[in-house]
C-alpha cells in the first residue's frame, strides 16, 4: 500500500514544463509576420504626388512561434527547452549580425553622401572662388582701359590748350605787326631815335614862314 501510494505521489512530485520566459514570447512576438495594412486606408493613386513604394518583404513566420507541446517527460521538456533556447539565441546571434550589416551600409551610404555633398560644397566655392577672380581682373583691365583713355583725354585737351594759346599768340603779334605796319605808313619819314633831338633842333632853328 505504501508503495502504491508512493507510485501514485511521484508524478505530482516530478516538475511540470516551464512555459517559456516573457522575454522570449515577446522577441518571438516581434519576429512573427505583420498582417499588410488595409488597402482600403491607401489614398488613391491619381492622388499621390510621389511615385508608390516599392512593395514591402514581409518576413516568413517564425519557427518559434506554436513550436511548443509539452511533453510527457520532464527531461525531455527541458531537452526539447534547451534546443529551444539555443536555437533562439542562434537566430538572435544571426538577426544581430544582419543588423549590423544593414548598419554598416546605411553607414557607408550616409558617409558617401556626406563626401559626394562636401565635395559638391568644395567645387561650388572654387567655382565662386574662380568667378570672383575672373570678375576681379575684368573690373581691373576696365579701369586700366578707362584710366588710359582719360589720359589720351587730358593730352588731348591739354594739346587742344596749347594749340589755341598758340594760335592766340600769333593773331596778337599778326595785329601789333600790322599795326606798326599802319604807323609807318601813316608817317612820312621815319625818325630814328639817336637822331630825334637833331632833327628837334634843326626844326626850331630852321622855321619856315607861312
């Protein structure tokens, strides 16, 4: 009787299976598919100002997800447990690495735009660096230009100057010239001026009557 009744407590004794831990649903949970949203909710197409997206790889369900039945026998509950467990880890170790992968390239992707943008940036500022000079050595062959003609200018109106003084000159001496021109003329005899006072005396002294 007591052994039957030891019989009959050792399966109550014997632990039960463990469900899995939270974490583990949870992570399971987040793994498994998403059902596609609504296309009902979707504008339609006529009006979207973009073209559409390319359509979403939905991932495939989980293994994990319902793998579970229990098990008659505890050791092989905690066998069948273990494997789980490893194979979880496994598929956590794989989908670590592809998101690290994906990292690295988004990485690698945003560095190349950064230079692809930086040397944009550099190109631009040479250009106007360029431009600038260009501009600078037109706006100084323009004032050369204009500083050589403001000089052929001044010759010119100082030439002109010159000119109408000098034309200025002659017609003064033509007229004194022409004058004294006239005076002789107008003089019978012209009296040189050492012999001025003789002929002052001769006059005086030899009077004609009227």
């Amino acid at each position: 009787m007591a052994t039957a009744r030891l019989v009959r407590l050792c399966p109550s004794r014997l632990p039960s299976p463990t469900p899995p831990p939270p974490l583990l649903s949870q992570t399971l949970r987040h793994l498994s598919t998403t059902t596609e949203p609504d296309a009902a909710a979707r504008p339609p197409a006529s009006r979207r100002r973009y073209p559409p997206p390319r359509p979403h790889e939905f991932s495939k369900p989980s293994e994990f997800i319902g793998s579970w039945t229990p098990a008659a026998d505890p050791r092989q509950a905690l066998s069948r447990l273990d494997r789980l467990h490893r194979d979880y880890k496994k598929h956590m170790k794989q989908a670590r690495a592809e998101y690290s992968y994906d990292m690295e390239l988004m990485r690698i992707e945003k560095q190349r735009k950064d230079d692809a943008r930086r040397e944009a940036v550099r190109l631009a500022n040479e250009e106007r660096k360029k431009a600038k000079v260009a501009a600078a050595e037109t706006r100084a062959a323009e004032r050369k230009v204009f500083e050589e003609e403001l000089r052929q200018t001044l010759l010119k109106e100082r030439q002109q100057k010159f000119e109408f003084w000098k034309a200025k000159e002659e017609l003064r001496e033509k007229k004194k010239a022409d004058k004294e021109e006239l005076l002789r003329r107008q003089s019978s005899e012209w009296i040189a001026e050492e012999n001025l006072e003789r002929r002052v005396l001769e006059a005086i002294i030899d009077t004609t009557p009227l």
